[in-house]
C-alpha cells in the first residue's frame, strides 16, 4: 500500500530518535548465539565465489575492471555501529569479488547518520565523479536522495532501509530489503493463527501520526482478513513517538481495558526492549509479535525481553543455503562476530552490482552508466542470496513496478536469553508459509 506524503519533520518523529517506525536501517546487532551452532565454524570451500560467480572469467566477469561506488551509511551520532558493519560487509564482497577475478571494487562512504540532506549532497558528488551506482542507506537518507538519484540517473539500491511504503515505484529507487512494517504482517499473522488457534483479540500498537497511521492501521486490518484466524477482533492503542523513544504509558494502559490475546509492536531500534520492560509490569498476558531485534539494546528489557517475538527478514546465523554458510564463515573469520543483516544485505548487495556489471559488460555496454545498470535490473530482476533456501544461493526478486523485494525468505523468532530461535519461515505476501520443526 503506497503512502500519503509525508513531510521530512513528521517523518522524523515517525522514526523515534531518528530510526523508529518504517524500518529505517532498523537497528539489529549481531544476535550472539553459540558459536558452535552456528555456520561461523563450517568449513567452506575457498574457491565458492569463484565456482559460483566468476562464469568464464575475463573480461566477460569484469576481471581487474575497476568499478566505484557511492556508499551513504549511517557512520557518525549513535548510528555509527550500523554504517561500519554496512561498510564490514560490503567491503568483504569487494575482496572475494577481486580474488575471484572479478572487477575491483572500491567504495566513496559518505555520512548521512547527523542530516537529512546529507544523501543529497552526497550523490551531486557521486555524479561529478561518474559515479553510476549507490548503495544507500536510511531510506535513502529519508528521501533526500531519491529526486537526486533521477536527476543524474545513478543506480540506487538500498540494503538497510529499503524504500519504505513513501518512495515506491520511483526511478533509479530501488529497497533491497522487505518492508518493515508492512511485510511482516502476514507471516506474523499466521503464525498466530497457527501456534495459538484459540487467539481471537487482537491489538496493534500503532503511532500518533495522523494520515500514516491511518494507513498503517488499515495495511494491518486488511492482512488480518487475509491471514489473521477467523473471527478476529481487532483494535488499536496508540502510543507517543518522540525523539527520546517511544512512550508506551497510555497505550498500556487502554490495552488493559481491552486485553488482547496478541499485541502486535511495529517498533524498532531501542524500542522493543523498553516496550517490552514496561509491559512485563502491565499485568497483561498477550503474545507480543513485533518487527525488529536488537541485542546490542536487549539488556534494556533484561529478562523481560524472554518469550518477545519478531516477525522480520532477519538474517539468522545458520544460513540454509550454502552461499549463506560461505558469508558467515567468512566474516567471522576476518571480524570475530557472527554477522546480522547489515553485513549480510550489503554484501549481498554488492554482489548484485556484480551481476548488473557482468550483464552490462555482456551487452557490450558502459558497466558504470546508471541507466544501462538500471535497465540490467529491470530485464531480470532475479539475483543470488545469502537468505532462504537453495544450493549453491537463495533467491532474491525484485518487483520491478514497485522497486521493493517480491521474494525475501523471513522467518518468525522467539527470544530466549538474547538469542533469537526460528519458529517459522515464508516469504513476503504470506507465501511459503511453515513452522519450524522443534
């Protein structure tokens, strides 16, 4: 569901402390499961990439070509934790890439964490450089960058905010991650139908923003009919979005009278843990499904975090496909730390600028020219993955009318002692939709 227009000041206060609500780079830490579960210890073959990605070598790969991109990351204010592990992952890609023959990466960072015109500046930059290509990052520095990006036909893609539901459908725009909160409903809405059949209340915390919310509420209305069990009642708390966090005091409190069965929190960042504190004293028994996970800001809630479900496309450390076993091995083996989806969307993102080059190069093209980029995109909008299933990849797609994610493997987790548990799996739309074996 597209958006009304939203101005830039009532965006922000949407985001809560500038990231809350619309998934901007929605802040998720590495998750810190044992070690020895996960794919950080299994051996890899150290030819993948090139067995995988590197085709017939040569030229045809763009060996040794070198290749520049624009990069605006979240590197500076409290956010600085997210652009670096943007920059680990992409810049990891760069070296398997250039080790498996490919072009020679090489990145022009730009801050955007303290400005919401800072995306802006930055891609006039790109474009007196010849930069042709921008990983982004904040929702394209909240729309800054999206007219920009047209104006110098500069590929934009961004791995950490996405589009959001506000900048949809607009050229040279493209969100390489689902839409948070939009695309989490229907799986976490199954999800309550299946593992607790008797659930029929129903309420959704939503924000005090006007047309927005209005919007959100009837997106989330209408995947309750779609996917919610049947009979449903549904109802709406409102909380407060300030730049300190959110303030859950009055919805708490309304919710008290209502006594839903299931809570549905579309927060982010630091949010869920201090909802989740403050609920655990609410005397309210509901299931919480929310939309994000941060176990850098977990021990806000402490033990009250236990037993919190997330609906998301996360990036759980035991990959299901072998790509996503080669990347956490990897990663772990140059930075000590099991990698979250940060790295993990902005390597995989480079990877698809890759892809873009190679099939430009194939048409005999110009591998630095946003709009043949571009239109390399739109021929097929299919790309390897380190999510979901597969052998050797997972699978990406993107919708190439609304420049979001058609397919993204999410799955539904439950947290136990800052460790999240994959409780179910699908894909954005509803589709695929199973439980996790115990």
């Amino acid at each position: 569901m597209t958006r009304p227009p939203l101005s830039r000041r009532s965006f922000l206060t949407l985001s809560g402390a500038g990231l809350a609500a619309l998934g901007l780079a929605a802040c998720s830490a590495p998750p810190g499961p044992n070690i020895a579960e996960t794919a950080a210890v299994a051996p890899v073959d150290p030819d993948f990439i090139k067995k995988n990605f590197a085709g017939p070598g040569g030229a045809a790969v763009g060996a040794g070509l070198p290749i520049t991109v624009g990069a605006t990351l979240l590197l500076s204010t409290f956010q600085a934790y997210y652009g670096q592990l943007s920059l680990r992952g992409m810049e990891l890609a760069a070296e398997q890439i250039a080790a498996a023959g490919g072009p020679q990466f090489t990145f022009v960072p730009k801050d955007v964490a303290a400005s919401t015109t800072a995306g802006a500046d930055a891609v006039r930059d790109f474009a007196s450089r010849k930069i042709g290509m921008v990983l982004a990052a904040n929702v394209f520095n909240v729309g800054s960058m999206v007219g920009p990006l047209a104006q110098f036909k500069i590929l934009g893609i961004d791995p950490g905010g996405g589009t959001s539901t506000l900048f949809q459908k607009l050229p040279y725009v493209w969100g390489a991650r689902a839409l948070a909160p939009n695309d989490t409903f229907p799986i976490g809405l199954q999800y309550m139908t299946a593992a607790l059949p008797d659930a029929r209340k129903i309420t959704l915390l939503n924000t005090n923003s006007g047309d927005f919310s209005a919007a959100l509420e009837a997106d989330f209305r209408n995947a309750v009919s779609k996917f919610g069990p049947k009979g449903a009642e549904v109802s709406t708390v409102v909380y407060i979005a300030t730049n300190a966090g959110g303030d859950f005091t009055a919805a708490l409190t309304e919710a008290r009278r209502i006594k839903p069965d299931v809570f549905f929190t579309p927060l982010y960042g630091s949010d869920p843990p201090a909802f989740m504190k403050k609920f655990a004293t609410s005397g309210l028994e509901a299931k919480v499904i929310g939309s994000d996970y941060a176990s850098s800001t977990a021990e806000i809630a402490g033990s009250a975090m236990n037993g919190y479900v997330f609906a998301a496309d996360y990036f759980d450390s035991n990959p299901r496909n072998d790509w996503g076993t080669y990347f956490v091995s990897t990663y772990y083996a140059k930075h000590k730390e099991i990698p979250d989806y940060f790295p993990a969307n902005y390597y995989e993102s480079t990877f698809l600028l890759w892809e873009l080059v190679k099939r430009v190069i194939k048409k005999g093209g110009d591998p630095q020219d946003g709009e043949q980029l571009q239109n390399a995109l739109l021929d097929d909008p299919t790309f390897s993955s380190v999510y979901g299933t597969g052998s050797p990849t997972g699978r990406l797609e993107f919708d190439p009318v609304t420049h979001t994610l058609a397919t993204r493997p999410m799955g539904i987790f439950e947290v136990r002692d800052t460790v999240p548990k994959l409780l179910a799996s699908g894909d954005i739309g509803g589709r695929d939709f199973s439980l996790s074996k115990p």
